[in-house]
C-alpha cells in the first residue's frame, strides 16, 4: 500500500511537470510560408521574425515600368502589417549601413560575407547591399533608353513591426535575423544575380 501510495505521488508530480512545461507560447495557427518576395525560404528561420496568429497574406508591388527593378512584398499577419521586404536595384558607390541607419533602432553593421558590401542588422529589421548584376533578360540599366546607370547591386531592406510587449532581447532578435539572411540572401542571389 505504501509503495502504491509512492507511485501515486510520482505519477502526481511527473504530470504537474509536465503540466508546467507545457508550450504556453503564441500560437502560430497559419502555415509558414515557403516564399517571401518569390524567394524559397527556411521556414524555421522566418518564422521568428513573424507575428504569431491566425492568418498570413503576403502582397507584392512592382515598379509600375520595370518590374524587374524593384520590388516590395507586404506580409500581414490577421491583417496587421508585419514583415516587409523592398528589393531595389542600384548602381553608383555607397554604404547602406550607414544611409539607412535612420530607418532602424540602433542598425549595427554586420559582415553577411559573399557578394554583400555592406549590412546592418536592427532589432527591428536589416538593410543589406549586395554585388549584383542583373541576369539576361532583365533591365541592365536606370535608364535603359541612353542606357545611363548600368545596375550593379541589389538594395534588400527587411523591417517588421516589434511588439510593444515583446520579452525577447535586442541581441536575440538580431541574432534570429542574421540567421535569416544567412539562408535568404544567396537564394535571392540566384533569383536576382547573374
């Protein structure tokens, strides 16, 4: 009877245990996507930049003249904006750390290596410049009638919207948005690069 009672008493606690560590966390009832700006993601890498909820629609923009030039993708979460993405083709010499500094809070500047020139991570959000020349086919030149501005790298800038009580530190949500460029970027490379 003792020995019952003492199994009784384990089986108790274990169960509490377990209760206690249950996954109380958002829960994310939409299906991650495989695609941001028409570029394969790692869904386990996305998804930390992206809200918790119930529904997911992403919507694209192109420029209205060249669509191979520029591109925006709006991801919102049960209708609230969340991850942005803008693509933007460029040419001309400058560092991106330091010109979209004023988009961010506290853009520090990263190495992402490859053909990236430059990089800043935020805590809400990244702006990257990277070697880029546009594959045949696709609009080599701002203006492509003189043919003036011959494009040689590509402007990817990422921001969400950080929630007012989120717990997770500026140093973890930087770190989970380098792993996502980490994956991202050579997968848009092949999109956009030649």
């Amino acid at each position: 009877m003792n020995r019952l009672l003492k199994i009784g008493a384990l089986a108790t606690a274990t169960a509490l245990l377990l209760v206690g560590c249950s996954d109380d966390g958002p829960s994310y009832d939409y299906a991650i996507p495989k695609n941001i700006c028409e570029v394969p993601v790692v869904a386990a890498d996305l998804k930390p930049l992206l809200a918790p909820g119930e529904s997911i629609r992403e919507r694209i923009s192109r420029d209205a003249t060249h669509h191979d030039t520029s591109q925006s993708c709006r991801v919102a979460v049960d209708k609230k904006r969340g991850l942005n993405v803008w693509l933007i083709r460029s040419y001309g010499e400058f560092d991106i750390a330091k010109e979209a500094a004023h988009k961010y809070n506290d853009l520090r500047r990263v190495s992402l290596g490859r053909n990236v020139t430059s990089a800043g991570i935020a805590e809400n959000g990244a702006a990257v410049r990277m070697s880029c020349r546009p594959r045949p086919g696709q609009t080599q030149y701002d203006s492509p009638e003189s043919k003036t501005g011959k494009y040689t790298h590509l402007v990817m800038e990422l921001t969400f919207r950080v929630g007012s009580g989120e717990a997770q530190s500026g140093v973890r949500k930087r770190a989970e948005i380098d792993t996502f460029l980490r994956s991202y970027l050579p997968k848009l490379t092949e999109r956009w690069c030649a």
